[in-house]
C-alpha cells in the first residue's frame, strides 16, 4: 500500500507540474547556465553516489540563455532522473554545455529511434521505465514555452543524449 500510495503521489506531482506548465506563461530572463548546473548537480550528486554513478558538469562556463526562472531547473531534474533510472552502477552521467545546447548524456540501454521519438508522448514509458511517462512531455512543454527545443538522440556511450535549446542571451 505504500509503494503505491509514493507511486500515485509522484504521478499527482507531474500532473500538477504539467498543469502548471501549461497554464502559467512566465517572462523569460537571462539566466546564467553554469550557475543552474552547478546547483542541479549539488542537488542530484547524493542519489548519484548511492547508486554508484558519477555525475560530471562539462563545457562553457559563461553560457547564459533566455528561459523562464525555474524552468531549466526542472527541465534539468527530469532530464537527470531520466538518466540515473537508466544509468548502470559505475556509469557516468555528463551534463554538457556547448555553444547554443545544453546536454544530459547517459550510459543506460538507449532507446529505439521509435521509443525516442514516443518518449514525449504523455503516458508512455519505455518497456524497462519507472515513473509515469510525464517527466519528458513536461520538460518539452517547458522548453517551447520559453522559445526552445529538446530532442533525444543516440549517445556515444550507447544511451541518451537529450539535448536542449534556448534562445541565446545577449546579457
């Protein structure tokens, strides 16, 4: 009773998140990238070490971009639970900057290019996936609303390089 009773407040959480998204449009800002990474690896190190995975920010430390407050880290949270559900002990997950895209690489299985293209479908989950398929069509609604992109493609490492776009900041 428990384990579902967690189960269906997580589900509540996303629904509430996506709802929210889809709702409140907030002004997007400049927003210094390594600032937000550093912070989002602080946060997600812990639950990393426990599952013996190493988590490494890489890349251009003056990135700024223009996004809503808030929103890249929770784009970022789903991305990095996406990638340590996946992620094997002794894996390591990067979060990599690079001029105009910002990305969260996994060691994990991978998935199909049909998967990668259902994996922003409310509801769907891969066949092995916790969770209840809401974290990347939220993190999606949250990026175009700020005028951006996300897209899942194939790491080198064999698992997922989801990538992430935002308008560029001139401040």
């Amino acid at each position: 009773a428990l384990v579902e009773v967690d189960r269906l407040a997580r589900l509540v959480d996303d629904l509430l998140a996506l709802a929210r998204a889809d709702a409140a449009e907030e002004p997007a800002e400049p927003l210094d990238v390594a600032e937000i990474l550093q912070s989002r690896r602080e946060a997600w190190s812990a639950l990393a070490a426990e599952r013996g995975v190493e988590l490494r920010v890489e890349g251009d430390g003056g990135a700024r971009v223009r996004a809503s407050p808030g929103r890249l880290e929770q784009v970022l949270d789903n991305l990095l639970a996406n990638a340590l559900d996946a992620s094997p002990a002794c894996a390591t997950i990067r979060v990599e900057t690079r001029p105009g895209e910002l990305h969260v690489l996994d060691e994990g299985p991978g998935l199909t290019a049909a998967e990668r293209e259902r994996a922003f479908d409310r509801f769907w989950r891969a066949s092995s996936a916790p969770g209840s398929g809401l974290g990347l069509p939220i993190a999606r609604r949250l990026v175009e609303g700020d005028g951006g992109t996300i897209e899942l493609r194939d790491a080198p490492t064999g698992g997922v390089d989801a990538v992430v776009r935002y308008p560029p900041s001139e401040r």
